[in-house]
C-alpha cells in the first residue's frame, strides 16, 4: 500500500555533532532514514562534517548563533519571574560537606535556547517547502528496530483520527513530555509560539518570554497554541518499546556518553575550558555569601581556584578561598562571607582567579551581581546551612 503520510512529512533532526564519535553515530542515523525514503533536515550550530552530513539528508541548516542560557543571566533577570515560575517547579537538593544543603529551582537549561533555534529553523523550512508534518528528533537517537516510515504511518495517523494537531511522548512517571521526539502539524508552530516572539533577540527578551519555563514545557505551549485539547499524548516506553524495541533510556543513551568534551591532547587546549564552574550568591538574614561550584572534566588536569573577593563600589572584601579540583572532581564547593550590602551600592562584583597545574596562566574571572536581584535569585536557590 502506497505511503500516505510519508511525502507530506519532513524529519528535523537536531544536532550538535562536534566529535568523529557523535558524527558516526549521525551519519548511521540518517542512512537510516534516507533509505526508509523519509525527507530529513538535519539542523545543527556545529560545522564540523557538514560535508559528509550534506550527502544523506535533502536540507542542511547550518546557524552558527549557537547562544546558551548563561547561569549568571537568570541572576540579572530573574525579577521578571513570577511566584509560579519559581514555587511551581521541581526542586533538586545538593548536599555540600561543611556548609549545608543548597535546593535548586532552576528549570532553565543551558542549551535550551539553542535547541529551541534548532527546532525554529527546520520548521521554517519544513512550513517553506509546504510539508503538512513536521517531526523533530534528537541525533543521539539509536536506529529503530522498524523502517521509520511506518512510525510515521502510525503516528500522525493517530493524530488525524483523534482529531489533533500533534504527537508528544509523556515521561509518566516524571510527569512531563520528552523533548527529544514530536510529531506536529507544521503550520501550528509556524503560526505560533516560537514564531511569533521576538525570543531569540537577547537574553532580556528570551527571559521575558519564556521566564524559568523547562524546555519541555516551552514546546507543549506551542503545540497548546492550537487548543487546549490539541495534543495525542503517548507513553513514552512503550513508544520505544513498539518502534525501537528499547527502553527509553537505551535509544537515547548514546548522548551520555558522548555529552563529555571530547578527549582532546591537553597540550593542544586551553586548560580553563575544563573547569565547568558556577558562581552565585546567598543571602543569610540581612548579610550575603557566595558558593563556588564546579566540575573538572579534564582526566589529567588539576586546578587551584585563589584570590578570591568581593567587590562593592569601593570597597573590596578578600575572601580567604582556596579550592583544588583534582581530575574528575564533580561538585567541588566553597563558600564566602560577604556581610552587609546596602542595596544602593549597584552591583556586587565576584572576582577569583584559577590556574591549572598544565600552565603557570591565571584565569581572571569577573562576575557581575545587581544587588537588586540577589533577594529574588534567592527564591530560586534557597540554602539551609549544616547547624553541627
């Protein structure tokens, strides 16, 4: 029987193949999909393989504006969030050993704005080239065990019984939908959500949009667009159990391993890019603090974090730190009394310094905190200090 759903469709696929691994593993997934005869864009921030990418897909976007959600932003913006943006997300608690317990209601990600791009480029050309479908799908997929033209028979022709315009896969026992695969009407995203906003324009209009939103639910408001009642929703297991023959966490599992930098020579690299850090502050009563958190992916470098302070208008408070993150280090802490800041005073200015045990080069690090935004930040990351 002749496909009736497979000329109208086109598979995005989202991507950021930057290591010989991840790129492999790319070409085997769309030879996959060329020979079940399905049209693919294959939409991306990184150059590297284009060339060979270019031979097994009909469409190429290439965006070099490939933006992160900067840690630090949300310090500067989070007084556009509401109370729901912050009481109604889910909380991660971090033990750190000596100072206490520090719960994170951060939902934002930092590729999420990049990602979004992703799936707003394809779908311009999917919208341009008058697909009726469009189905957006992560690169770390593995292959499915059946010829993919049949998950699309399948798929969209539930969408079209039910009387729907798309197709999520819901993580049931997380409560929320997986943004690694959806099917949808081309036009309702065209029309709407990531389309008719001005998001992509700097981070103020990014956090005015989508405040402290997950991912996920950034791409469920715009399926929503269309009507509350717009969504098919699947389970995700069983989804991949039918198609893939796997458990959710195995089709994407490629992406874990491959998500580390790659394993490049250390004599070749600027050693600083190894060291993941996050630097952020506290308020304790009416005095405030910092907490210094990171993560040394390098399995070979050492590095000395030294010459901390704190700076408010003139005055400049040196914080006796000093933090080694051996190889591998994961969540390595430190904290820092500042005291008393008159909220008159502007900014609060963080400074440390790292060297690495690769190079006798101090990496001067600034970060810049309105004084204004702290008390809010707070409510995003709230801290209980150990009382022993």
């Amino acid at each position: 029987m002749e496909n009736s759903y497979l000329p109208k469709t086109l598979v995005i696929v989202g991507a950021h193949q930057d290591t010989p691994g991840k790129l492999a593993h790319t070409l085997d997934l769309l030879l996959s999909l060329k020979k079940s005869g399905v049209r693919v864009c294959f939409s991306t921030h990184c150059s590297y393989g284009l060339d060979k990418i270019s031979e097994v897909c009909d469409y190429l976007i290439f965006d070099s504006n490939n933006i992160f959600v900067d840690e630090y932003e949300l310090i500067n913006y989070c007084h556009l969030f509401g109370e729901s943006d912050i009481s109604q997300r889910w909380s991660t608690w971090y033990s750190i050993s000596g100072f206490g317990k520090l719960q994170s209601f951060l939902a934002s990600t930092p590729h999420q704005r990049s990602a979004l791009s992703l799936i707003k480029n394809g779908t311009q050309i999917a919208y341009q080239n008058s697909f009726e479908w469009s189905i957006y799908m992560e690169y770390d997929y593995s292959k499915p065990e059946v010829d993919f033209s049949r998950i699309i028979e399948d798929s969209i022709g539930e969408i079209i019984s039910s009387g729907k315009d798309s197709l999520f896969l819901m993580r049931k026992n997380e409560g929320f939908v997986s943004g690694g695969f959806m099917i949808y009407r081309t036009k309702v995203f065209r029309e709407n959500g990531i389309f008719s906003s001005q998001w992509e324009k700097n981070s103020l209009s990014w956090f005015s949009t989508f405040r402290n939103m997950f991912f996920e639910e950034i791409i469920e408001s715009v399926a929503f667009s269309s009507g509350d009642n717009s969504i098919v929703y699947v389970d995700e297991e069983e989804f991949f159990n039918k198609y893939w023959g796997k458990n959710s966490k195995e089709v994407s599992s490629y992406s874990a391993v491959l998500n580390r930098p790659p394993n490049r020579n250390s004599s070749k690299v600027t050693a600083i890019e190894y060291l993941k850090y996050s630097f952020f502050p506290y308020k304790e009563g009416e005095e405030y603090g910092f907490i210094l958190a990171a993560y040394n992916w390098s399995d070979k470098i050492s590095f000395k974090v030294t010459e901390s302070k704190a700076r408010v208008g003139e005055e400049v408070i040196e914080i006796p730190a000093e933090v080694d993150f051996r190889p591998g280090d994961w969540r390595t802490f430190h904290s820092g009394h500042i005291g008393n800041i008159p909220e008159s005073e502007g900014s609060l200015y963080l400074e440390f310094k790292v060297q690495s045990d690769l190079d006798d080069y101090k990496h001067h690090i600034v970060q810049e905190v309105p004084v204004s935004s702290i008390d809010k930040f707070w409510m995003l990351r709230r801290f209980e200090k150990d009382e022993s």
